[in-house]
C-alpha cells in the first residue's frame, strides 16, 4: 500500500501533507513565518506553480496577505484547498465558531 493510506495526515518536514480520503493527495504550501508581500507573492507563486492547497493558521497573521496572493494568482476558488488552524484558546464550540468566521473573512 501507499504510505499515507495507514494515516489520515502525513507531515513531510512541517510543510506536505498527504491527506486520505481525497480524490488526489494534496501537497499544501505552508505559509508559516511569512509576512505581508513577501506570504502575498509567496503565495501567488506557488498557485502560479500548480499548488492547489495552502495552509495557514490565525495565530501565522498572514491571512489577509494570503488571500491577497490567492487573488492575485486568479486561481477559481473551487480548485483551491485551504487549511487553517486553530489555536488551543480557539477551541470550544463557540471559540472556534468565532474564529473560523474570523478566518473566512479574512480568507
């Protein structure tokens, strides 16, 4: 068998994941530590490039400049997969209600 079929989530050095039960296994591109332009035109080449998921998380403070690369890359949004994290104080029903919305507005 294939390696990721005995796990639902498979982390290559904290940037690929390979994720079970998809049509495809999806490589995302990890926006952890980028900033401002430089996770913008981060992202925007990466999409360029052929990614289709990234991921990102509320407490990286990059989501603005992320879906500002999303835009820029002009990438319809249902060919994309995007990931994001919460924290542990994000957890709980309503915390994470909250910063999911949080997200997708920015997002």
């Amino acid at each position: 068998g294939k390696p990721w079929e005995s796990t639902d989530a498979a982390v290559r050095g904290g940037r690929l994941f390979a994720v079970k039960g998809q049509e495809e296994i999806r490589v995302l591109f990890g926006t952890f530590k980028l900033r401002g332009e430089e996770a913008t035109e981060s992202v925007e080449a990466a999409v360029s490039c052929g990614y289709r998921g990234i991921d990102t998380a509320s407490v990286y403070k990059n989501e603005e400049a992320v879906a500002e690369g999303l835009q820029r890359a002009g990438v319809p949004r249902e060919e994309l997969f995007l990931t994001c994290k919460l924290s542990p104080s994000q957890q709980g029903y309503e915390e994470a209600l909250e910063a999911l919305s949080e997200s997708l507005r920015k997002l």
